[in-house]
C-alpha cells in the first residue's frame, strides 16, 4: 500500500542548541483526500495548537476542492467536462500546479502524466476482472493521454484539453502539494516547528519540542521489522510509493494496479517502493510515483541528475538502490 514503506517512526536525536521556551507538541489525524492526514505543531501551548491544526485542515480542505475531479465545481472537473469543446479560464493556482506537471512530465519522458486519468476505466483491480482490455480500447485511452498536449494560455489564464474524453488527474501529485501548502500556511502563522504526513507524502520543519531533530527510519529490505539507517529530516520532505495489494490475476500472470500511462499496461518491472526525498512533498510525489513506471535504472539516472534529490529504491530481489548523494549508516 502507498503508506510509507520506509516510514517505520519517528524518533530523534539530540540537536547541538536546545530551544530555551517551553514547547508542547499537538498532534491531529484526520481523514482527507481519500486517506489520513497526521498533522503535528510545535507550539506554546495546546489551544494555540489546535488552532493551527485546523487552520492546516482547512488549507488541505480548499486544495482538495481545487484538484478534485469528482467535485462538480471545481476547476478540474471544469477542466475535463470541456475537454475538446473550450479552453477553461482557471486561478493562477491551478495553472501553476499544471504548468509545473507538464514540467515534470517532460523530465520523466512521460512516466508522470496528469492526464492519465483517460485510462481509469480500463482496468478494474478489485478482483472480478480476468481478461485483459481490448487492444483497441486500450488504443484508444492512450491516444487521449499526452501531457503535452495540454493548452495552457497564460495571459488568460485558460486550460483547454483538445481531444474529447482527455482528462486530468492528480492523484500522483496532490497530496504532496497540499503538504506543501498546509505547511507555507503554518509557517507564514509563525508555527515554529511541525510535521504533516498524509500517507507517507511527508514534511517537516524546525525541531521537535525537545530541541530534538525529526528522524526518518530506513527500514530493511530483508527484515523490515528492523531498521537500517536513521536518517535526520530538516527542513525537508520525502514520500514513497510502493506496490499496492491490489492486482488483476488474468492466465495466471498477476498485474499491479500501477499503469505506465505510456502504453497503458501495468509496469513491467516490480519495484517494491521507492522513496524519494527533496525539499518539496510535491516534487517527490510525483517523482516517487514516476519512478516506479521507470525503473530502477532510469529512475537512478534521473534523480542523480536533479539538484538537492535523492532516491532509494527497493527492487522485486529485494536489493536496495539509493541516488548517488544519499549517505546511509548502516545500524549493526
């Protein structure tokens, strides 16, 4: 499941300065975006807290109003109903959360690609389905799934899906900005320190209440009831994509519920997670899921190429990869 396969906890380590006020740590989970949202701030005292906490719920609330294509008046689902009839006029927001996935679709030669969504209803991986899609109809989805194609018109601010039945999604993205933005919100009220997880799409500032750093534990790919490495999050984000439990069993031949919106099948190569690591929860979403579509090598080299990224994969033989920047010390 895309729950963090690397986030066992979080403990910490002493830092070299300790904070001199009296902090409390308040912590809140709730059910956003289709799975759960912990939310942490480091605080003066607990109603102060909670206040904040809920200013974060209802930042995540607004992002989930703008990206939802199944809400009926968001901008997305604007944005697909006129697919092939009109240009849509959208907030800058949105253009901007657009124009930056076509960026990163271009970086990844199109293993991330917003409009993925044309292929939803090929697949069914609840368990019923035993044959495989038609070719043709498969054909035909992927035709509507090309990030490039996407018209963005930045004096108007307008977006427009040229083909009828394109459609924009973002689910391998969404979650990460809303972090993101919870986050930018916090910070701008003054909160001094905190941590926002929404299922394995993380991000941390400042330190504990202790004066303690965040650490992240690295599990073992051989024994993941046992850690491998700490490694200390600052001021950084990391997220993990990992093979789900759901899957088509069609000739005996199992199929992943993670497609390659290239071509429309399920990947091929059976990574087991990828966790990515960066300063923005949004970047290493989209790449976490990008990664998994292109392999281990492909996704090595392109990691080791961005500034201020790093990237461990876990492959099928279980064998642990990690970008070249990434510094592991491994417990014995």
């Amino acid at each position: 499941m895309r729950l963090g396969v690397f986030i066992l906890t979080f403990f910490s380590i002493c830092s070299l300065l300790g904070q001199e006020k009296k902090f409390v740590t308040v912590k809140q989970t709730v059910s956003m975006m289709g799975g759960p949202f912990e939310i942490t701030v480091v605080s003066t005292n607990e109603e102060l807290g909670y206040i904040n906490i809920q200013e974060a719920i209802g930042e995540i609330s607004r992002i989930e109003k703008l990206i939802s294509s199944w809400d009926k008046n968001s901008e997305t689902h604007a944005i697909n109903s006129n697919a092939g009839i009109k240009p849509v006029k959208v907030s800058l927001e949105l253009f901007k959360l657009i124009e930056r996935c076509k960026q990163i679709s271009d970086i990844t030669n199109g293993a991330f690609d917003i409009s993925y969504a044309a292929l939803d209803n090929l697949w069914e991986f609840t368990g019923a389905m035993n044959v495989m899609p038609a070719k043709q109809k498969i054909k035909e989805a992927v035709a509507k799934v090309n990030s490039n194609a996407i018209q963005l018109d930045e004096n108007r601010l307008t977006v427009f899906l040229p083909k009828p039945g394109m459609k924009i999604s973002f689910g391998a993205i969404g979650k990460g900005y809303a972090v993101d933005r919870a986050k930018e919100l916090l910070v701008s009220k003054k909160v001094i320190a905190g941590m926002i997880n929404a299922s394995g799409d993380l991000t941390t500032w400042g330190t504990k209440a202790s004066g303690e750093k965040w650490l992240l534990g690295i599990a073992n790919p051989n024994n993941r009831a046992k850690v491998f490495s700490w490694l200390p999050i600052v001021e950084s984000s990391v997220a993990t994509s990992g093979i789900k439990e759901r899957y088509v069993l069609i000739n005996d031949q199992k199929f992943t519920d993670i497609l390659d919106p290239r071509t429309g099948y399920p990947i091929r190569e059976q990574i087991q997670s990828v966790s990515v690591f960066s300063k923005n929860a949004e970047l290493c979403d989209a790449l976490a899921t990008a990664i998994m579509v292109m392999g281990t090598n492909a996704g090595l080299a392109l990691v080791n190429q961005l500034g201020d990224t790093e990237v461990i994969i876990v492959d099928s033989e279980n064998t642990m990869h990690k970008s070249t920047g990434l510094i592991l010390d491994e417990i014995h």
